[in-house]
C-alpha cells in the first residue's frame, strides 16, 4: 500500500464549474491523481486542505495515479 500527504486540489472541472476530479500535491511538486474513490462529493470540502492517502500507485501515460483506499484529513496543530 502506497500512502502520500499533501494538498487535495481541482484537476477537472464540469460544464458548471464544479470539481469533479481531484489530486494530491506534494510539498515536493508532484502531483497524484486520485482515482476509484466512491465519495468524490465527500472530497469537495477537502478542497486545499492537507489529508493523507493511502491506496494502489500506477503510471499512465507519464502521470502518478492513485486507485484511493482511505483518505484522512491531517490535523496540522499537531
């Protein structure tokens, strides 16, 4: 299992203007898509905020994905 932390940001957007693909961005650039998560609505609120993700890394065509598993909102007052 392959886990990340970073930033949850818009990759997609609908005719409407609302979000509907997400990424993860690291602190070091890189970018993960985030793919087969069955509560993409739940994902809106996390919108710039940091979470960690754990799940399954492929590569498609030069991009890291991630087939999400779980995803935790990190609590930065630590």
């Amino acid at each position: 299992m392959f886990s990340i932390s970073g930033l949850v940001i818009p990759t997609e957007w609908d005719q409407q203007g609302n979000v509907i693909n997400f990424a993860i961005a690291t602190r070091d650039e890189e970018e993960y898509i985030l793919e087969g998560h069955t509560h993409r609505v739940s994902l809106r609120p996390l919108l710039r905020q940091e979470v960690e993700v754990s799940g399954v890394l492929e590569k498609k065509g030069g991009k890291k994905i991630i087939k999400v598993k779980k995803i935790i909102k990190k609590n930065l007052h630590q």
